[in-house]
C-alpha cells in the first residue's frame, strides 16, 4: 500500500500551492479563513496546518490548534457556583495546555477534508501522529501539554474512528449542533411561516411586532472598520456570559474575516436609532449555511427580542438563497429548536498526558462539562 505521510507547517504561506483544491468542500479550511486566524486568531491561540500526501500528492489537509488557557480573561462568567470555581481551578491547573485536532472557534466536523476516498485506519492514524508530533514540538519549547481533543465527529464517524487509533480514548459526547435542514418546497419567508403551528405563528408574529423600528444592514468592509469597537463589545458581551469559554476573539477579526472571505462572509448590523445594537455574522459554505459570531446589547434584546429575530432572520436568508441546511451550533438550544433547528449528536476524544489523570478522565470530564437542561420544541404542523 503506498505510505501516506504528513507535513506540520506554522503558516499559511508555507502551505503547498494545492490547499485550496483538496480544501474545496470545506469553506473552514481554505487558506482565506486559515490566513483570518493567522492575523485575528484569539490572543491565546496559536494554529498549525496538517497536508497529508499520498507518495507527493497533496491529498489531504487539516487543522490544529494550542490554546494556553492561562492567557484567559475569565472561562465564562454566567454561572457562579462552586462547581464552576472547581473546574476553573482544574482547568488552570491540570488542563490550560490543550491541543486542538481541529477547529475549537466553530461547531461541526471541519477538522479535515480529502480530495479522495480515504479509509478510517488512515485518518485515525494521521491524527493520532499529529497529535503526537506536536506534542513533542511544545514539549522542546519548554511547554507540557495537558490535554489534547479531537474535536466534533458526526456519529457515523467517531464509529469508525473507535475502531482504530481512537479504540482507548475518551468519548465525550457535548452538547448537539443545533441543525436546520430547509425545507426544499420553501421559497419564501411566508412559505416558513404558513408550516408552523398556531403556538409558533404567534410567536413569529409577536417577536416581529417588537423588533419594529431596528433596521438591518448588511454590512460593507468598510463599515465593519468603521464599527469595529461597538461591534467587539456588543460580541464580548455575549461571550462573556457564556456558561464556558476557551477564546475571545480579538477586536479585529471582524474586519479581517470580511477582507479576507469577501462576499462569502457577511456581517448584518442591527441599528435602533441610528445607533448599532447588535449583529449577526454568516458564513457560505457550498450550499451549508454557517452561523459564525453574534452580539446584541442586552437592554435592546430584552425590550425587541433582538435573538430571536436574529435566528429568523439567519433562517430566512438561508431560504431566500437555496442553501440546504443552516449549522445553528451548540448553543441556545431551546430557542433555536422553536425556530426549527433539530439537534444532531456530535462527539469528541480526549485523553490527558498525565497518565494517572487519563485513567481516571472519564470520571473527571463530565463533572466539569456545564449541565444543560433543555426542551426540544416542535414548531411545524
């Protein structure tokens, strides 16, 4: 069988000149979002990126990421209690080095793609031997990493990928990704609207009523720089209460994602007086409608039920434009399934470099994972 190898580059201007055709069905690893993170990445964040080769073929390519979580502001203030007191110890203590196979900014499976068929022995090998190189690579700079994650698998392959190299790592299952798949007899907005039951017709309608007066922009590279400041407190806000974190954007990367992505990466403002309250961001991805980052001024959610009047509008541009399915993430999972989205299970794999922690981790984990309680909701007829 030909070998199939791997190259660790530290930039994206090492990459080989064939990235973007192995990375095609997958907008997260083109090199115009990878050079967003190079420029705007989380203060905490360094990224590497993996090219597989079959002989010297480019073949495959991959994303990693080292997070020192040490360099965090907080882990998300939303909950004080003593259990969150316990984990941000642990945390800072036994895991605030952590690898990353894939892409801890996003929800879904966006660690890697192929441009041809490729078994899953060899895609749980590469990503074990990743995991291990740079291990190594942090280990001669005098770094020890704690934790290393395997990031968002579908079920069909976390599966397959137990069969292999993964057979004694960790499984954690986090919360789902909230998944909109549109209907294809959906045209138009009021094609949503007439599915639903009466119980969500009134709700589309009341929150419609009290976002009266906001307008929306979609806006341009230069706005965004114009807004740049509002639009990081209106985000930072959100993040921050959060029930956990990892990462806070940096202030620019707004500005950056629309300069580097263009027309494939689109900001809408939320304007109430002429003043900016709130934003939504969306990303194209073939015909997979990505939500990226949002904010919203607290005062102003409440009052116009500005969330929720941001979910029907993400819905109603994915309609609008023939997109199949729109990722709505792991958040806010009530919320999102009275609008539609349907929950999809996703797993991860964990194991701790401390060999007596990692006996031990499937204990460890789930008592620091935030507990949700949630009610899927039913909205169609």
């Amino acid at each position: 069988m030909t070998p199939i190898t791997f190259t660790i580059y530290n930039s994206v201007g090492e990459v080989p000149t064939l990235w973007n055709t192995v990375a095609q069905s997958n907008v997260f690893l083109q090199t115009h979002y990878l050079k967003v993170l190079e420029e705007s990445a989380p203060v905490n964040m360094q990224c590497f990126y993996i090219g597989v080769f079959e002989n010297s073929e480019l073949i495959g390519v991959s994303l990693a990421q080292y997070l020192d979580l040490n360099k965090l502001e907080s882990f998300g203030e939303r909950d004080k209690c003593l259990k969150t007191a316990v984990r941000n110890f642990v945390f800072k203590n036994f895991a605030s080095h952590v690898l990353f196979l894939g892409n801890n900014m996003i929800t879904g499976q966006n660690g890697y793609a192929f441009s041809k068929e490729i078994d899953f022995q060899h895609i749980s090998e590469i990503l074990a031997q990743t995991a291990k190189e740079l291990t190594l690579y942090f280990k001669n700079k005098g770094i020890k990493i704690h934790l290393v994650s395997f990031k968002d698998f579908y079920e069909e392959c976390s599966a397959e990928l137990k069969k292999h190299d993964f057979a004694e790592v960790y499984e954690f299952n986090a919360q789902p990704n909230m998944i909109f798949y549109l209907e294809e007899k959906w045209k138009t907005a009021d094609d949503y609207v007439a599915s639903f039951s009466k119980k969500y017709r009134d709700q589309y309608k009341r929150a419609h009523k009290k976002f009266d007066g906001i307008v929306v922009e979609n806006l341009s590279y230069e706005q965004i720089v114009h807004h740049e400041k509002t639009l990081y407190n209106l985000y930072h806000y959100v993040a921050k209460n959060a029930p956990f974190n990892t990462f806070f954007l940096s202030e620019n990367h707004f500005s950056t994602m629309k300069k580097q992505c263009q027309t494939n990466f689109l900001l809408f403002g939320y304007f109430l007086d002429e003043k900016l309250v709130g934003f939504h961001t969306l990303l194209l991805n073939g015909t997979v409608l990505e939500t990226y980052f949002l904010g919203y001024d607290s005062e102003v959610q409440k009052e116009n039920m500005l969330y929720l009047n941001m979910l029907y509008n993400m819905t109603e541009f994915g309609i609008e434009h023939g997109f199949k399915k729109i990722i709505f993430g792991r958040t806010a999972l009530e919320i999102k399934s009275s609008i539609g989205a349907v929950p999809v299970k996703m797993s991860g794999f964990l194991y701790h470099n401390n060999s007596l922690i990692n006996k031990y981790i499937s204990k460890i984990f789930p008592r620091l994972e935030p507990e949700m309680e949630w009610q899927q909701r039913h909205p169609f007829k």
